[in-house]
C-alpha cells in the first residue's frame, strides 16, 4: 500500500521520481521549483542515492546525461531561466537517445521575470528551446495527485523511447498543498529500458535495426561490460560521427519516427463535459482547472461548453483538436501566456472554426470567471490590464 | 455545495502567515476528514515582501484552490491588508493586527473588522514574537468556529516545535478566548 501526504506539487514529484527509480539526481536550486530537490536531498542519501547540488544548471543537466548513459534513472528540475540554460544539453540528450526527465516549473518571465510567481511561457521553449530538428515529449498535470502520476509516465516514456522528456508544472501548482496518494512502486507500471539480447562485441548503441534501439547498460548482473560511444555529432549505427547524407537522413527521420509512429500512445487527454459541446475550451495545467469551474457555471445557464485538456502538450494531440474542431462552433484557448499553444490549436484547426484565446501572463492565476466571461462573449478581452485611469496615475506595483 | 469555507492569512514575508495556513489545512484534512488546500503567495524578498497563503477548507474536492470569495480574512501588515483584501465576499470576517494595520472606514462598512494587538500580545504577555501566528488561529478558529477546537489543537502540537510547545498551546488558548469574545460581542470597528 501506498501512502496518503498533504504535500505540495513539488514535493510530490519528488516522492513519484522515487516511485519510478530515479537513480541519480543533479540540480541547481531555482524558485518556484526548490522543494523538488530540498526533498530528494533528504531522501536520496539516506538510500544511498546520490543528489548532486550542482555549480549551475549547465553542469547539471550534463551530470543528468552522462548518469542515464551509463544505465540509472535521471532526473533534473528546474524553472524558466534555468531551463534556457539546460537547452544544450537537452538537444545532446535527444541525439544521444539517452532517457532524461527534465522537470521545468514554469514562472513568469522572459529572463528572471517573476521568479515566485505562476506562468504557462515555456510551451514553446520545451518544444523548441534546443536547437536543430529534435523531437520532443511534454507532459503537464493539472494537480498534484496528477504530478505523482504524470511524474512516472515520465520517466516510463523517457526509458521506453530513449528520449528526454519535459514535465511543465508551474509556480501555483507547484506551491498547491493538497491531499494526495503516493503509490507503491508495486502498484504502478514502471517500465524500464529494453536491454540488447547480443554480446558486447555485437552490440552497437544505434542499430539500424530497430526503431528504438536498446541502450545497453554499462554493467550487466552477470558481469558482461558494454562500452560504446556516444557522439553528439551526427553518427552512424557504432555511435561515432559520420557525414553521410544518407545516414544522417535517416538518423532524423528514425529521430521523429520513433516518437510520431507512437503519438497514441504518448498523448494523454482528458475530456470534460464534451458530448454536446458547442463550445470547447482548450487549457492545460493550472488554468484548466479553472475552466473546468467556469465550465460547470456556463453549463447551470444551458451554455454547451466543454474542456479538452491535453496532458501530453508535445506531440501535440493533433487527431483530436482536428476531431474537435469539426464538430463546435468555436474553441477558446486558455493559458497563462500571450498564446502560445493557441499557435498550435490554429494550425491544426486550420482556419475551419474560430479560436480565441485567454492569454494572461500578469503572473497570478487565470481565474474561473474570466474564462466565463470569455465563455459568455468570446470577442471580449477578459485579461487582467490597467484601465485608463490606472495608466496615467501608475507609479510603480507591489 | 455543501461546506465550502475560504481563508485568507496575509502579511509580510517571516511573520508566519503560511506556517498558519498549514496547520489549518493540517487539521482540517488529518483530524476532520475535510478536503483542504493550502497555495502560499510570497514575493522573491521572502522577509518583508507580501506574503499570503489561500486555505479552502470543504466536504467535496476543491478544484480551483485559490481564494476568490474569502470567508475569513487576516493581515498582519498594511502592505498586505491593501495588496490582498481585493477577494473578500462582503461580510466577510477580518482580524488585523490593530498596531499594524489601519482599515479604512469605507471597509468597515463592508466586512466585518476586528482588531487586536497581535504582535504585542504574542511578544509581551505571551513571551516571543513567534506565537503571533499561533494566537491568530485562535482567534480565527473562536471566532469562526470553521474547525473543531480540539482538532486544530491536535494539529499545533503536530507542527509547532517541542521547545515552543507550551507556549504556542497557550497562545492557542488565549486566542480562542479572544475569538469566542469577538464571536459574542461583534465587530470592534464599526
């Protein structure tokens, strides 16, 4: 059995990463996400795990990479200004093919912004922050009963595509104390990453082979060593580089593939209140617990209103937000940015309903009734400005 | 909806709004089976920037856990009373700190304004400064009697440290007597 804890949403990722075995943690602290590692600095140790409090979030990000190559779970947190910092290292990590979870806990920015104060500004930096043509995967729970589970989807999606994967939480939900249930490892599916079923002298890191090839560990409980190399330049199946047009191709390709051929099963989404639905509000995270208060008020006036929730932000759920868009007669994006997922809601929509949005990155919450507002009048701008007179006697804010 | 109580603990970063706001959410999810939520605001000063904590205390699940309709209101400090007195429902019980905290006349129109000398009650007769959080809830709990007495006392000897205990338990005490008073007499400013 598990047990029950009053803990904020930091705290809470923290005991899940210890659930789906997390071997190795390396981090710089960095409000609003500090209570992720102040956590697991007491924990680790006491299992023998070892916590690095690294010198900057570059080093960290990188002690992340070479711990996961050489065979244990990784984990680093951090929030907006720090996760610029680890974009390197996360691109690295992505053509390495080496499992990462990298938790970003998203405050207002740009640059140091508002460091204890909420914000959804990193949508676009966790798909894009790092250079060159990279997947990505991108979770964002809406709670922390949801950050334990969404936690160890983490880290089960990183082992199972070798691949870095991003949990966006935010500076509310992240200091949101509430009641939660943290499982046993036992009642939980933890997924571990596949093994090569050939000797070290056959083995190579990147087998044209597979999809996804195995990662080898560099120990095996029967004493075999794998070594290998891993290159950050492009590189052929042996790890090291190459500059084949044709493999490098292939590389990229095989790249995106192994994360596109499995977009079903990557994407996670939660519908409320959608079966009639004329109207479907879009939000993740914080804001959509809003929307979901703002739904049930709409919904007592006989307002057809929905919510669809994305809980896997990158790869976007493309198949639904089409499916939806062909069935209401509008969609409302709600986040705490200047419409950032919106962008991607209007491509996929492809100009065949209006989307709107409620784009508020004034670093407090975006709350139930001003999605209602939106609800009630979608040409209506609902967010938080200064009126007029505000504007000519302003003289500087709390 | 059936029990459905907000709660705002608002002052400057160190005076210990947020360790109040824990052990009523502590108490009221541990020794009520209530469902409760505890989200902490503070500025990146952490000492003497405004600093609150939202407590919603209900029978269902709470899904948007921050405070938009306040029941229950405490400032410590004017900086706070003004930043965060934006969320209060009208008639809404406010306790301030009557040496920190001036509210203007039009709000006492509104809610309902109760003063008292916390930080000189907590460091004079009490004997530390750091008990002020503790007599707050007191108070807030005689007053409003959100909690269960014996629940919220539970839960101060859960939180407080051994060394203190005593004398947080007493501030607790007299806080609840002051509270109770406030709950027969009303409103000190009207």
């Amino acid at each position: 059995m598990g047990r029950i804890a009053f803990l904020n949403a930091n705290a809470a990722v923290a005991e899940a990463a210890l659930v789906a075995g997390l071997g190795f943690y390396a981090g710089y602290p960095i409000t609003p996400s500090s209570e992720v590692p102040e956590r697991l600095s007491k924990i680790m140790p006491e299992k023998g795990l070892p916590f690095m409090m690294m010198e900057d979030e570059i080093a960290s990000i990188n002690a992340c990479v070479g711990a996961s190559a050489s065979g244990v779970k990784a984990m680093t947190c951090t929030s907006g200004p720090g996760f610029s910092l680890k974009q390197e290292a996360l691109g690295m990590a992505c053509i390495f093919e080496v499992p990462l979870v990298v938790v970003d806990v998203m405050r207002g920015g740009p640059s140091t912004g508002l460091p204890t104060r909420p914000s959804q500004q990193d949508i676009m930096q966790a798909r894009w922050g790092t250079h060159g043509d990279h997947p990505i995967i991108a979770l964002a729970p809406c709670n922390a009963q949801e950050a334990i589970f969404e936690t160890i989807r983490a880290f089960n999606l990183a082992e199972k595509f070798r691949q870095p994967v991003v949990l966006l939480t935010d500076g509310a939900l992240s200091h949101l104390h509430t009641k939660v249930y943290i499982p046993d490892p036992e009642e939980v599916e933890i997924i571990d990453r596949a093994q090569p079923d050939v000797d070290p002298d056959n083995y190579y890191p990147y087998d044209y082979n597979y999809e996804i090839p195995p990662l080898a560990k560099w120990w095996t409980e029967d004493g075999k060593s794998y070594r290998y190399h891993l290159s950050s330049l492009i590189h052929d199946k042996t790890g090291f580089p190459t500059v084949d047009p044709k493999y490098t191709q292939w590389l990229l390709k095989r790249l995106h593939n192994k994360i596109l051929n499995h977009v079903d099963e990557i994407t996670k989404n939660e519908y409320y209140k959608m079966d009639d639905a004329e109207v479907c509000i879009i939000a993740y995270g914080s804001t959509a617990e809003a929307a979901r208060v703002a739904i049930d008020q709409a919904r007592e006036e006989g307002i057809k209103v929905g919510l669809f929730r994305p809980l896997t932000i990158w790869p976007s759920p493309e198949k639904q937000i089409s499916d939806i868009a062909s069935k209401v007669k509008h969609i409302i994006v709600a986040e705490m940015n200047l419409g950032q997922y919106k962008l991607e809601v209007e491509r996929i929509v492809a100009g065949r309903v209006p989307v709107y949005g409620v784009g508020q990155a004034a670093g407090v919450l975006i709350r139930p009734s001003q999605i209602y507002e939106k609800i009630k009048d979608p040409s209506k701008s609902v967010e938080i400005c200064l009126t007029e007179e505000e504007l000519k006697r302003f003289g500087g804010g709390e | 909806m059936g029990f459905h109580y907000e709660l705002r603990f608002a002052g400057v970063g160190g005076q210990g709004s947020l360790t109040a706001g824990t052990i009523l959410a502590h108490a009221a999810v541990f020794h009520t089976n209530y469902y409760a939520t505890q989200v902490p605001t503070y500025t990146s000063q952490v000492r003497g920037g405004a600093a609150k904590a939202d407590i919603i205390i209900s029978d269902t699940p709470i899904i948007f856990a921050e405070s938009t309709n306040v029941d229950f209101f405490l400032a410590t400090h004017q900086k706070a009373y003004n930043a965060y007195k934006g969320d209060l429902k009208q008639g809404a019980d406010v306790l301030v700190d009557s040496g920190l905290v001036t509210v203007p006349d039009e709000d006492a129109k509104i809610y309902k304004v109760y003063e008292y000398p916390l930080v000189r009650t907590a460091k004079y007769e009490i004997g530390n400064v750091v008990t002020m959080n503790v007599l707050a809830v007191g108070i807030c709990v005689g007053l409003t009697q959100v909690l269960d007495v014996e629940a919220v006392r539970e839960t101060v000897k859960e939180e407080v440290p051994e060394r203190f205990l005593d004398m947080n338990l007493k501030a607790f005490d007299m806080g609840l007597e002051v509270g109770e008073k406030f709950r027969r007499e009303g409103p000190t400013k009207k």
